[in-house]
C-alpha cells in the first residue's frame, strides 16, 4: 500500500463515509427496506444502520470481501435477483460510474424499488473535472480490484437521463463537504452530487428470468 493510499485509507475515507451516512440517512423514508448495490464491505450501509433504527440494509455486490457490516449477496452487475418492488429504496454510492451503461441498473432498480432510488455519484463539471476523478477513483477502488471504466458524466446528462426515464427528482445536492477544507477545495465543490428520485408512478420492468 502506498503512502497516498495509506492517508486515504486512514483519514480521507474515514471522513468521507461518516459525512456520507449523515446525508444519506435524512433520506430515507421511515421503516425503509433499502438495497445497497455495489455496498463494498458495507461500512457505509451500517452507519446509516446506526443513525436510522428504523430501517433494514440488504447489500450485493460483484465481488464479496472476507469481512462486510452488512449481508452482502454477489450478482452479475447487471441484473437484480430480486423480484419487482422488493425494497422500498435501491441505493448507489459511486456505482454508476464503474459501469459501462448506468441506465441498465437505473432500469433495474426502478423494477426493484417502491418509493426511490438514492444515488451519490460525480459530475465530469468543472476544470480539469476529469483528470481529478480519475484520481480520486484509483486512490479508492485500484487495490480492491474494482473495474474503472472512468464512465463519468456531468450534471446535465444525468438530468437529462433521469428525465428520459421519467424520473422525477425530488433532492439534488451538491455541497456535501466530505473531505478536509483543503482537500475538499481540490477534490469536491463540483464533482458530485446526491440525488433521491421518485419511483412511484414508474413502469416496472419485467422480473428476470
């Protein structure tokens, strides 16, 4: 491990997580069952656990860790094994992006969840957007072999995604301050955003078979 990745692993991440569950946790809806795709080890699952009692975490992922906060099932990346309206939110921390078509796990999820879907993601937005997210992505994701396709997408696009297909968004953030002052001036401001979209009303898709 390497010293950058030691100080992100040690105080960015720490940071970053703990900052994470308090916006994720004002949320939820009350008595929510909540699918976290593409959870990692589930820490940030478990802390939102923490903050809302009320809610219940289920977690999948592509690749299983030795040791996860929450049950964690393995699927395909692509299709939920889950049936329609199985949970109440399907939530996506920094997911979409290691995807190469975000819309199929859009669509999944819309199949999958009741009330709404939860996404932190980044927006390409801003000077040298770019070549910031792709380090932020390999500090965080290279040792845990984790595919990076760099798939981001700025704001517009992710609007003009969730409009097409009908959507509606109900809170879009941006200032989330995750990092230190001076690393967050660096590393945050306009590379990403979180935002809840409504699902009632959608057409859910068929079950896989």
């Amino acid at each position: 491990m390497s010293l950058i990745e030691y100080v992100h692993g040690g105080y960015v991440h720490h940071r970053r997580v703990c900052v994470l569950s308090e916006h994720l946790a004002e949320l939820m809806p009350p008595d929510a069952r909540i699918l976290d795709v593409g959870c990692g080890d589930g820490l940030l699952a478990s802390l939102i656990g923490q903050k809302r009692l009320d809610v219940e975490l289920q977690g999948i992922d592509v690749l299983i860790r030795a040791q996860t906060h929450i049950p964690v099932e393995r699927f395909d990346g692509q299709l939920l094994p889950y049936a329609n309206a199985s949970f109440d939110v399907v939530m996506f921390v920094d997911v979409l992006h290691h995807t190469e078509d975000p819309t199929i796990l859009l669509c999944e999820a819309m199949r999958v969840a009741r009330k709404a879907i939860v996404i932190k993601d980044h927006t390409l937005n801003g000077c040298l957007a770019g070549l910031r997210l792709r380090f932020m992505d390999w500090i965080g994701n290279r040792r845990y072999g984790v595919t990076l396709p760099y798939n981001y997408w700025p704001a517009q696009r992710w609007c003009k995604t969730f409009d097409m297909l009908h959507l509606p968004v109900d809170i879009w953030k941006a200032e989330l301050r995750l990092y230190p002052r001076a690393a967050d001036w660096l590393f945050g401001r306009s590379l990403h955003f979180i935002a809840r979209l409504n699902v009632a009303g959608s057409t859910a898709q068929e079950s896989p078979s």
